[in-house]
C-alpha cells in the first residue's frame, strides 16, 4: 500500500523544514521533509493517539 504523506499547513512555504505524516488504520509514520529517502519512524495506532493527545494538550510546548 502506498503512504500518502501530508505535512502542516503551518509549515513554511518551501516545506523544507518539517516533518511529513502517513496515516493508516494500524498508525502513523513520521518522516523528515529534508530526507524523504532517509526513512521514516513507524508508531502504533495506540501510540500515535498518546503522542497527538499529548500535543493537543501542550505536553510537548516546552514550557
């Protein structure tokens, strides 16, 4: 199956300095919008909802 990768539509308009998501019923993988051959990092559908949960809630704000 092949991914379908998206990024933020907050990211600059050169898109060079962001990371990319593909969703699938089984997870998440992340990729590097610098190095899209580099690889990707694959996560969990149960760890992808704790990691996005944890973002909408400022837990990664650095505060």
């Amino acid at each position: 199956m092949r991914r379908r990768w998206r990024r933020s539509g907050r990211s600059s308009a050169s898109g060079s300095d962001c990371v990319e998501i593909a969703l699938a019923d089984v997870g998440a993988a992340v990729r590097d919008s610098k190095d899209r051959a580099g690889g990707a990092l694959s996560f969990g559908a149960a760890q992808w909802s704790r990691f996005v949960g944890g973002a909408k809630g400022g837990r990664y704000d650095g505060r």
